[in-house]
C-alpha cells in the first residue's frame, strides 16, 4: 500500500513545485510598465461600480430585489462588478497572453524540455492568473464594505466564491487557447464575454427577460458566478447557491482537463 | 567596352494629386479583408449596449432623465462613446505597430511620401472607421424611435470631430512610447473613466466638484452634449462654436505633436 501511494503523493508535491517554477518565471519576466498595469488592475471594476452602481444609481429610488426587498442599486450592482471582474481578469491572462506565450513566443516549447509537463505549465499559468485575481477581488470587496454595500462578514464568505470564478474562467480559457486559430479569434471571444457581461442578470435581475432568454442565462457560467456571490452579498435565494458552486467546480475540473490534454496534443510534436 | 545595360525599370504609377489618397487607399485594401472581425467589436457591442442597458436598466428609471426616456437620453452618448473607442481602438496598436512590429511607416517613408501624407491618410482611415461605426449605429436606434428630432444628422459631424480631436493626440502618444503596456495604460487610465464618467451614462451634473470639471475637460463630453442635442432636438447645454472650437483645438494640438513625433521617429 505504502509503496503503491507514496509515489503519487511525492509526485503531487513535485507537480506543484514544477507549476510554481512556471509562476517564478512569470514574476522574473515582468517589466517596470506591466508592474503599474498589473496594481492598476483593481481601479477598473472600482470605476464602473461608481458610475453605473453610483452614478445611475442616482437616477432609480430604492431598486426592487425579484424577492420584494428594497436596496441601493449600488449593492445590488456591486457583487456582479466582482464576479464579472473575476471573469475577464482570469479569461485575459489565460487567453490572451497564454496563447501568445505558445504560438508566438513559443515559450512552452522550451519548458517541456524541462522536467514539467504540460498540465503542470496549465495549472502554473492557471495559478498565476489567479494570484493577480484574487488579490484584485479582495480589494474590490474593501472598497464594498467602505460603501457600506455589504457586511465585513458577507465579504469575507464572498472572497473565495470570487477565487472560484476566477479559476472557473481561467480553466475555460486556457481550453479555449488552445482551440484558437489566430487573433481574429479573440474579436469573437471579445464580443461573447462582452455579451455575458451585459445580459448575466449584472445590470438587470434576470428575472426580467422573456422567458427563453432567462433560461438560456441561466445556464451561462457568469450568470452562475453573479448569482453565487450576489447572494452572499446581499442574500436572498435560500440554498441555491450550492448549485452554482458545484456547477463551477465541474466545469473548472472540465477545462483544465480539456487544456491539459489539448496542450499534450500541441507540444508534444 | 560595352556592359549590357539592365533593363530600364517600368515607369512607376504617378502619386495621386493628394498623395495621402495613396496612403488610405493601402489600409482600405487591407481592411477589405478584415472588416468582418470587427462589424462585431464596433457595431453589435453598441448596439447589445443599447438593448441590455437602454431597456433593461431604462425599465428602473421610472422618470427618465431631462424629461425623456433613459434609452433615448443614453442613445446620443453610446453614439459618441462608440465613435471615441473605434477611434483610439485603431489609433493605438496599430500605430505603434506601423512603428515597432511590422514597419510599416518606415517602408511608406521610403516611397515618395511625406511625413504629413502618412500621418493624414492613417488618420483618414481611421475617420473613415469612426463614422461608418457611427452611420451604422444611428440607423439601428433610429428603429428603436431613440431619435427625436432631423438635427440627428448633425450627430455625424460631431463624432467626425470627435474622432480628429482624439485620435490625433493618440497617434502622437502611440508614437512616443517604447512599450505596447502603455497603450493598455492608455485604455485603463483615460478611455475607460472618459466612458464611464463624462455623461454617457448619467448627467455630469451630479458629479462632485473636482470630478465634475474634470468631466467638462474631456473632449467626450462636450461631444456627447452635441450629440445630445441633435437626436433629442434641444439646445445644448453649452454654446455650439465653443465646444466645436474646443474639440478642433484638441485635433490641431493633436496633429501638430504627431506631425513631430513622427517626424523625429521616421526622418534620421
């Protein structure tokens, strides 16, 4: 038995070694400008959370939840800036710069010449990815409970349901990379994310929209994602939220599964 | 001694009268091929904008604003705002990749071409990219009975300045910087805010003090109180010659820094 486990679990440790060198090499190519770009990342969410949450916030007295309750359109807004933040933050490392990082930079191709393998590079990335994530969804979730949008509490409860959705995307998008032709891809994937963003129940309830609309947003992951940390927020939707958090942890264990084996077919030539 | 002579090259096509035709003309071809790519980015995005947030978000404004509906007082300003990002969208990366990846003013200025032909005709593509975005964008709202009033073809000037008043100071910046992150910086530090904060989305009347000035300084804003005035067929909120006046300023000044930048990027 001994003899049978052990080595699996040496290996664990040694695939999470060999993931985090892929983390140490992203750190040591950083560049004076991309460090500012990558602080600054926060300031985004927290600007549409002002001006849509604040801003047109002003112009709806007491925003109505689908459960009769009554609060600020800011709080109501807020969690889905979060979750959908989490989405494009994770879904542009693991696309955009991981797909340049094979095709062109051809970086992979000296790493498997190393000692890691494939879906360790997946999940170092991955990992990376969601270091930067989380860092920026903790600080949007600060300047939450400074608006008195939600509860020390609720904030801290929301912060791993907001490292879920980054990982969930992050693992979607790097099985995306690697069904990607060319850029003119990203155009498409571009308008798609653009398309969740607007209709995911973020701006709207989506208890709104026509009836076949609603069930097609429901099943989307962002929708998932907003609903997930909304209710942590704001409350309101009994037991649900263990759905979308076992909905999320399956089609994370998809992507990556996809990505890994996609990358074994790409490198491995 | 007689070396045979190498045959006498074929006399070149003549430049056009105005030689930055010749410059346009190079990026339409190219764009022949591309367009498809980016009729989703520039037109449907906008267009899905107006469905999700004009109705959707429109539905929970119950007064609407300045005594009209919330779709058609956001209709204007998605107009300019799409206008203002088709503009530095084209005025960032490609420029600095005619500059640093693929070359492309180093090989227009070793043809016949002046350092002001390449710059115009880039600048005329990127206008021609701006207005169509633009012309398509109305017509759709004009199906959703967003515009109010015949002044609404005034509109496309408008975003025609707009789109000069921006993407000239945006080639100069392109021009100026070593590293592809500072157009990202670009995007985050001044498009984005500009966007969110300059009277697309709500008035700029009910910004704090600083930020409301700040608002009034940006060359969106006064586009988008012309535009809004057009499609609703009202005055705008400031006189007409002076925020033409200052959107021409922004596009002078603009052009006059690219001019330069470019001069000392491509003349040695």
């Amino acid at each position: 038995m001994v003899t049978l486990v052990l080595p699996r679990l040496l290996d664990v440790s040694g695939t999470s070694r060999r993931s985090a060198s892929v983390i140490e090499r992203n750190v040591a190519a950083l560049k004076s400008v991309y460090w500012l770009l990558l602080l600054s990342g926060f300031v985004e969410p927290v600007l549409y959370l002002f001006s849509i949450g604040v801003g047109v916030g002003q112009l709806i007295d007491g925003f109505t939840l689908p459960d009769g309750r009554v609060v600020q359109y800011a709080a109501f807004v807020g969690p889905a800036m979060l979750a959908s933040s989490a989405m494009t933050g994770a879904l542009a490392e693991t696309t955009f710069n991981f797909f340049g990082k094979m095709k062109y930079l051809k970086l992979y191709d000296g790493i498997i010449a190393t000692p890691v393998r494939p879906f360790e590079i997946a999940l170092g990335e991955l990992g990376w990815a969601m270091v930067r994530g989380s860092a920026y969804s903790a600080a949007f979730l600060a300047v939450m409970v400074a608006m008195d949008l939600t509860t020390i509490g609720r904030a801290v409860l929301a912060f791993p349901a907001a490292v879920l959705v980054g990982f969930t995307f992050g693992a979607i998008g790097m099985a995306l990379a690697t069904f990607m032709r060319s850029w003119q891809d990203f155009d498409l994937m571009g308008s798609a994310q653009f398309a969740l963003f607007l209709f995911s129940g973020t701006f709207v309830p989506a208890e709104d929209y026509p009836a076949l609309l609603r069930w097609a947003v429901e099943v989307t992951p962002l929708y998932r994602s907003v609903h997930l940390v909304r209710d942590i927020c704001v409350g309101g939707s009994g037991g649900l939220w263990l759905l979308d958090v076992l909905y999320l942890l399956a089609l994370t264990g998809l992507g990556l599964a996809v990505a890994s084996r996609r990358m074994v077919g790409l490198l491995y030539k | 001694m007689s070396v045979a002579q190498p045959a006498r090259e074929r006399p070149r096509p003549a430049l056009p009268r105005v030689p930055a035709r010749a410059v346009l003309a190079h990026y339409l071809t190219g764009y022949r091929r591309t367009w498809r790519a980016g009729v989703f980015s520039s037109f449907l995005l906008p267009t899905l904008t107006v469905v999700g947030f004009g109705l959707g978000v429109g539905a929970y404004v119950d007064q609407g604003v300045d005594g009209v509906r919330y779709l058609d007082w956001i209709v204007p300003g998605l107009l300019a705002s799409t206008a203002l990002q088709v503009a530095i969208g084209e005025s960032t990366w490609p420029v600095f990749s005619n500059f640093q990846w693929i070359k492309t003013y180093s090989a227009q200025s070793a043809a016949p071409l002046r350092i002001v032909d390449i710059l115009a005709g880039h600048l005329a593509f990127v206008l021609f990219r701006a207005l169509t975005a633009s012309v398509a964008f109305l017509l759709v709202t004009a199906l959703f009975g967003a515009l109010h009033s015949g002044w609404a073809v005034a509109a496309l000037p408008v975003v025609a300045l707009l789109c000069l008043a921006v993407a000239a100071p945006t080639f100069a910046y392109a021009a100026a910087v070593d590293s592809d992150s500072w157009l990202a910086m670009l995007f985050r530090f001044a498009v984005i805010p500009m966007t969110l904060f300059a009277g697309v989305f709500f008035p700029v009347e009910s910004l704090p003090g600083v930020l409301r000035w700040l608002a009034y300084g940006t060359p969106l804003w006064h586009a988008v109180d012309l535009c809004r005035a057009a499609t609703l067929g009202v005055a705008p909120q400031w006189s007409v010659p002076g925020h033409l006046l200052y959107l021409a300023a922004w596009a002078v000044g603009g052009w006059l820094l690219a001019a330069r930048l470019f001069r000392r990027r491509l003349v040695v």
